[in-house]
C-alpha cells in the first residue's frame, strides 16, 4: 500500500530583520539553525506560521516570497480593520530581530505551466508574493496580462516580469469589498487567441465569480486554470477553511 510522505516536524525560525516593502505590505525575513534543514528551490511555495494568538497558537498559510541560504522572505499583507488585521497581520507588526517562530512546511508552489500562448494572472495583495514569483520564472518571450489588486498607488512594486506580459495595478482601499472588479477589467481586455492558461488567487466572493467566469464562461479546464481563495472576508483563516471546502465539493 502506498503510504503518503510524512509531514516534516514544525521547525523554529528566528527573526532576522522586518520592514515596509510598500505602505501596506511588510515584509518578515526568518533563518537560524533551521534553515540548514529546510529544502532548497521553495520559493512561492507556503509554509505555516504558528502565532500567539489570545493564549493559543494561531496557523496562518504564508507564501515564501523568496529563498536565499540565509534566509526566508514572508510578506505580509496589511489588510483588516484600520490595517491591523488577525494574528499574523499583528505579528509582522512587532517581529523585531531575534524573536522566534515556529513553521511548518513547505508546501507546494503553484506555478505557471510552460507552453501557453497567453498568461492571464489575477491575484490581490495576499496573491502578490506568489504572483511575483510565479511571472519572474517565465520564459523572456510569454505573453499576457496580470491584474494585481493593491490598496493604494504606493503599494506597486517592482517585479519582474517579460515584456509582452502587461501589469495592470488596480487600486482598491477596501479589500475584499470589490468581488466584481477582475471580472470586469478581464472582460474589457478581451479574450486572448491560442492556448490561455489562467491562475487566480484572491478573496473568496472574487474567487467564485472569476471561476464562474474563467471555467463555465470560458471553458477552461484544469490543465488550463489555477484557482483559489487565499481569505475570505469577515473570516478568520480556519473559518475560511471551513467555507472554501464545502465551496470546492458543491462545486465539483
């Protein structure tokens, strides 16, 4: 019988620096003696922070922004009531160098395929680390469109990405409150001819109508699509859980 691989132990992480990336994207730079055990090449993959969180311990899904022999970059997305968000939001805010961690994982990336005539990303700031990650690894000559949710102009940032790949930063102050706004900047780009291949990751009520719109609109299957809700608004990551399973097996 075929036994499933075991789980790595959580390991502790230290501190080792933390700071703004833009005005609502902080980012946690985690290393120590763990690290030496940590594979190589995770890079947009996630792992698992366990956070204090009212005497317990919090698990939040983060995805590593990048991987370097010293190090891990976490990003954290500045989102929640006045910018102050749940426990991981409240963690970033006051990680200071020398504070510990304990983290689980890694999990898998999900990147984009090889071969595809036309790219389409969508994601919003939680979806950004994954995202940046994911456009700097294609080939020079890809092509198509990435639409990144941001809460102000100040909260681009510079990644790197082919040029016949377009960025188009669309600003919403209100996470989670806009479901409708990739939808209807997809649909005023047009549909691409050849091979698309799309990968969205967002809030849960954007999710279902980019999935309405990409996969019973569109005709896209899963050779062709990547999608899922990274939060849902309103809800804490192990509601959302709850939520985002019952949403996948309703929708099978």
């Amino acid at each position: 019988m075929h036994r499933m691989p075991k789980r790595p132990e959580p390991k502790t992480f230290q501190v080792l620096a933390a700071r703004l990336l833009t005005p609502n994207m902080r980012r946690v730079t985690i290393g120590g003696d763990a690290l030496a055990s940590f594979p190589a090449g995770q890079a947009g993959g996630y792992v698992k922070l366990m956070l204090p969180a009212g005497g317990r311990a919090a698990v939040r899904t983060y995805t590593i922004s990048a991987q370097r022999d010293d190090g891990l970059d976490i990003d954290f997305a500045l989102h929640g009531a006045g910018g102050e968000g749940g426990p991981a939001v409240a963690w970033s805010r006051t990680a200071r160098p020398g504070d510990t961690v304990t983290v689980g994982g890694p999990g898998p990336a999900k990147p984009l395929p090889p071969g595809a005539d036309h790219y389409l990303v969508f994601g919003d700031m939680t979806a950004l680390p994954a995202i940046a990650v994911n456009l700097a690894a294609l080939p020079a000559d890809a092509r198509g469109h990435a639409l990144i949710e941001i809460q102000s102009e100040a909260d681009r940032q510079d990644i790197d990405h082919p040029d016949g790949l377009e960025l188009h930063w669309l600003v919403n102050p209100q996470p989670g409150h806009d479901p409708h706004l990739f939808e209807g900047v997809a649909r005023s780009l047009g549909w691409p001819e050849g091979r698309v291949y799309a990968w969205s990751a967002s809030e849960f009520e954007t999710m279902r109508r980019m999935r309405r719109y990409l996969r019973e609109e569109r005709g896209l299957g899963p050779s062709d699509l990547y999608i899922s809700s990274y939060w849902k608004h309103g809800l804490v990551e192990d509601e959302h859980r709850t939520v985002k399973r019952a949403d996948a097996e309703a929708s099978v």
